[in-house]
C-alpha cells in the first residue's frame, strides 16, 4: 500500500478572500491558525477505493479590503515533509523522490491570482500552486462559513474550500498498472481544506509594551 500522492491545496488558503461578502470588515492582514484548521486529501487505490491523508504544518495569510475583494492577495506554504496518511511506511515513500522529494523540495506554495465572488458567501479563489519544482494554476470552490469574536477578542472567520488536481501535472507519476487494467494510484487529487483565520490586529490596536 504505497499510495497516495500528492496533494496541493494548502495553499488554497485563498479562501480567506471569502471575506468579500463581509462588508463591516475592514482591510486587515488575516493569519491561518494551523491548530484549528486541516488541509486534507484523498486518491483512489487500487481503482476501488479512497486512500486519505493530510499535511500538518503549514502556515499562510492573507491581506484584505472589505471594500474591494479584487485587491485580496493571499500566500501559503506547506511543508511537505509533514504529509501524514495514518501509515510511516506510506509516509516515508511519499517524502522520497518517488513523490513529493521532500529534501529537495521541502515546500509547497500557493499565491492567489485574482478572485471571482459567486455568491453570498462563496468565490472562486484563482492563483498558482507551486509543488514539486512545477508551478501551475489552481481553482478552489470556496464558501465563508462565519466571523466571530472568540473569548479572547479576537476576530476570527471559517472557511471550507475544495479543488481537484493532477499530480501528473506536478511529474508526480510513480504508479503501477493492474493485471486486470488500471492503475494502483490515481492521477486525481481531491483537496479539502477547513480553514480558521485570525484578523491580525494594527500596531495602533496593540496594547503598549509594560515597561
């Protein structure tokens, strides 16, 4: 069971442009709060059935103005020597040359291109991902699930996004054909992310330093 492959997204982070459709928020810097967020992702196996895995370190942020959701930018970065499917054999074969090559290519990038809002609470997050020394564009099906304070004070919002990419596209091919026809891994990548956001605060909102 070697499978699984590559997956992409993080950097899809972009769903913080969702942020459109929140008009009372002001242009502010976002931040990932990795520890409540997960970007996950699934491959067929053997041409019957899913294998699942995600990516555990990463970090991203986004600068947005409530008024114009054209001048959102976004960028993301993954480490893709953190790629976990629940399995250290697996785990170890995706970081070796055969996949992602995590030594020579230790990060994943994702900077957004241009934002199309779709809805209410939903866009289409356009930008490039780079992953395994390719860089190619990327589309992610986003939706703004809320903004809150939390107990804190602070401003947080949640996203989910989903997109679908190639690894073939990435020369990510190691694979092997089936006797009866098809192959082991899948080319498809389907990528989830489940994203929480903190509103970074202006140095003028800081509170002074103690003396």
């Amino acid at each position: 069971m070697r499978s699984i492959k590559t997956l992409v997204p993080v950097l899809t982070l972009l769903l913080l442009s969702g942020l459109v459709h929140v008009p009372d928020v002001a242009a502010a810097t976002w931040k990932i709060d990795s520890s409540h967020s997960a970007v996950t992702f699934s491959v067929r196996h053997l041409m019957i059935s899913n294998v699942r895995g995600s990516f555990t370190d990463f970090e991203g942020s986004i600068d947005f103005d409530g008024k114009d959701a054209t001048k959102a930018s976004v960028e993301v970065s993954v480490n893709t020597s953190s790629v976990n499917t629940g399995n250290e054999k697996r785990d170890s074969h995706l970081k070796n040359a055969d996949f992602f090559n995590t030594e020579k290519y230790p990060k994943m990038t994702f900077k957004s291109t241009k934002v199309e809002s779709t809805g209410k609470k939903t866009a289409l997050i356009h930008g490039n991902l780079t992953l395994h020394g390719e860089t190619h564009p990327v589309t992610l099906d986003a939706e703004l699930l809320g903004v809150v304070k939390d107990p804190r004070g602070n401003t947080r919002a949640g996203f989910t996004a989903t997109t679908t990419v190639k690894r073939s596209d990435f020369k990510i091919t190691y694979n092997s054909v089936l006797e009866a026809g098809g192959v082991v891994i899948g080319d498809d990548v389907k990528v989830t992310l489940e994203i929480e956001a903190i509103q970074q605060k202006k140095e003028s909102e800081k509170a002074p330093a103690a003396k």
